[in-house]
C-alpha cells in the first residue's frame, strides 16, 4: 500500500468540507473564510436569516463597534428610526433620503437581507399628516408616499414592513387617521401600492403581541381579506417584544403554525427580551405608554445577576430551539438592536432604567445568552 492511497480518503474527505464551505448558503452568500467564523448568522444560516435593528451611528459609521458586530454576526438589517414617515417624510414636499440611501448602501456592501421599516403607522407620523382630512387627498398621499420610496429601493430593499400595529388587543382594527380618513381598506390600498412599486419585495404586516389569541385571529382576519380581494401579502411580523415568562413556548408554537396555515411567511422582527419589571403587567411594546419609574422599578442599575443572567440565556435558547424547529415557517428572526446599552427598552415603558434584553453588553461582548443560542447547533 503506497501513501497516496493511504490519504486518499482523508484528501477526499477535506475536498468535500472546502466544498460545503464554498457552497452558497440560503441565506445571504458567505464566502468559504466568512462562513468558517463562528457567529450567529452562520450558525443559523439553513434556518433563518439574522437580523438587527441599526441606528443612526451604526448607519454614518461613527459606531464603528456596533458596525463591526453587525458585519460579523448578521445577515439582515432593519433601520430602527430613519425611515419612519417623520423622519423620511417629514413635510409634504420634503423626503431626506441621505440616510436611507446610506442604510441600504450598507446592506448591500455587505450582501445583506434589507429591510425597510416602516411605511404606514400612526405612530413617530409627520404631524402634518393629520390635517389631510378628505379621503381623496388621504388616498393620494399614501400611494405617494408608498411610491415614492419603494420606488427608490426598488430591487435592493428585500422585506417590507408595510403597515405597522394596525390592531387592537382584541383584534379589531386600531383608530388611525388612515382609518378614520380611508376606512378599512387602506391597508388595502397600502399594501396594492408596495406591491406595484415592487413586485420582487416581501411584503409584511408587522405587530406586537401577535402570540395573544384575541389579536393573531385578527391578524389571520386580516390577512385572508387581503387574500381574497386578490391583494399580494406575504409575511406576517411578529414583533417579539416579550419577557422572562411571556408569550409561552407554546403560545408562541401556535402563532406560527396558525399563520403558516393562513399561507404566509413568520417574521421574528423586534426580538429582545426585557428583565425589567413591569409596571402594569403590560406586554407588547405601545409606544405611546411611557412613565417616570423609581427604584424598584430598576433593579439592576450597575450589573445583571448572575441567576437573572442565566434565566435569560435559557429563555433565549428554548426560544431559538422552537424557531429552529419551524426553520421551514420562519424566514427572519430580527433582534431589536444590536446591544443593552443602545436598546429602546432603557428608556420604554419607564424612561432612564438599566434593561439588558439582547444578546451583546453595553461593551459590545457577547453574554451568556449568545452563547446559548451558539451551543444549540454544536
Ligand atoms: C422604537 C425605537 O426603537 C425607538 O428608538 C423609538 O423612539 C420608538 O420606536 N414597535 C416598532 C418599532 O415597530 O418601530 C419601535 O421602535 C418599537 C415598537
């Protein structure tokens, strides 16, 4: 026996492992050295994509350590504030596109899955926008503004929040001056538009506590209809704003069956998990529900325990094992931020608090969350 035959084997066997490192993956296109390093987007990269929201600093690039861990551990971005109707859109003639333009840049140069958040929400609205009181003009400036900016991002905006929380807990819909002005059927309209400015992009309805029952039969209500009057929606957004105990697993299980059976894709879009006690048993993520709090609503000014430390990193893994095991429903599990310090729940429901609900500390290290969800695959 020669030594070339005795290492054919092990030669062989390396041939197939470069080959499975070069391979495409489904989501987004690692090349062989990028897909070797451990992270959460190549962990997970036959499941779902990963995504994070990004702020302002990570998008002009003065954060450059939320930068660093966005290119190395995502796949998929969302802006958290820049392209909300009173920032891209803030007077009728006015639209700022330097930071939206900046934002997909980024996504692009890093071969990203790009979301766009949000088009139509009564919520950070240009103030102007309640003054449109005649359904003509109303339905005008919608399809104006939905236009207009999928236009743009026409082919490099891949995902589309096109309405946001437009339901009420027990799922009729929510008073908005979209309602109020077009009725119901400017979800409609909203969603036709996005789909004429693009008919390549995901098309999603994104709200919170969409694992309540009350509220996902609206959801799947609100879904059908638009299914039946021929209307493209493709994705349901489930916003992911929980806690320690809630949603269950199980509630959380019987959402994303229910609306794969309404025949849409499930978004995990807003994840992050807040440690915080809660001043009203409240869940979900109203915006508009914000106090000054005290001391015991703020338990953990300097540091997380270690025992709450270890519940969140079990909590983080069960769920992550759940949306492993739906990988074929789910197409996105999005993070709401990239780190504690830069989270919004520091500073909602209560303003100045100290929350530590994802998975990178406020000096951009991973914790024992991260780490958790990293070992589900090993
Ligand atoms: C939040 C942002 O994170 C904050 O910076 C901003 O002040 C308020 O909005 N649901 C959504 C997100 O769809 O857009 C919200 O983002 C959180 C709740």
């Amino acid at each position: 026996m020669n030594l070339f035959s005795h290492f054919r084997p092990i030669g062989l066997f390396c041939i197939l492992i470069l080959f499975m490192a070069c391979k495409d993956k489904p989501n987004g296109k690692p090349g062989m050295e990028e897909s070797l390093v451990p992270s959460l987007k190549n962990t997970f990269s036959y499941d779902f994509f990963i995504g994070a929201a990004i702020n302002g600093g990570a998008i002009n690039g003065s954060d450059t350590l939320a930068l660093d861990l966005i290119r190395r551990e995502f796949n998929s971005i969302t802006p958290e504030n820049i392209m909300k109707w009173e920032h891209i859109h803030p007077f009728p003639d006015k639209f700022n596109f330097e930071m939206p333009d900046k934002y997909v840049r980024l996504g692009q140069k890093n071969n990203m899955h790009i979301v766009g958040h949000t088009l139509v929400w009564h919520s950070q609205l240009a103030e102007w926008v309640a003054q449109v009181n005649d359904s003509a003009s109303m339905a005008g400036l919608l399809t104006e503004h939905i236009t207009k900016i999928v236009g743009r991002y026409k082919g490099k905006i891949d995902s589309w929040d096109v309405v946001n929380e437009a339901l009420n807990e027990d799922g009729s819909l929510r008073e908005s001056i979209f309602k109020e002005v077009l009725g119901d059927h400017y979800l409609e309209l909203a969603f036709r538009t996005a789909a004429k400015a693009d008919p390549e992009a995901q098309l999603v309805y994104n709200d919170y506590n969409l694992t309540h029952p009350e509220k996902r039969e609206g959801a799947i209500r609100l879904v059908k209809n638009l299914q039946e009057n021929g209307v493209k929606i493709d994705a349901i957004g489930m916003q992911g704003h929980w806690n320690l105990e809630r949603p269950t697993l199980e509630e959380i299980e019987t959402s994303i069956l229910a609306y794969h059976k309404a025949g849409v894709k499930v978004l995990i879009t807003e994840l992050d998990i807040t440690v915080l006690p809660n001043p009203w048993e409240l869940e979900g993520a109203e915006v508009s529900q914000n106090f000054e709090g005290n001391k015991f609503m703020n338990p953990y000014p300097e540091s997380l325990p270690d025992s709450v430390q270890n519940q969140l990193a079990e909590r983080y893994a069960d769920i992550f094992s759940l949306f492993a095991k739906h990988r074929d429903k789910i197409d996105r599990v999005t993070f709401w931020g990239i780190n504690d310090g830069a989270s919004w729940l520091n500073g909602w429901p209560i303003k100045g608090r100290t929350n530590y609900p994802l998975l990178f500390d406020r000096n951009y290290r991973p914790k024992k969350a991260y780490e958790s969800i990293m070992k589900l695959k090993k």
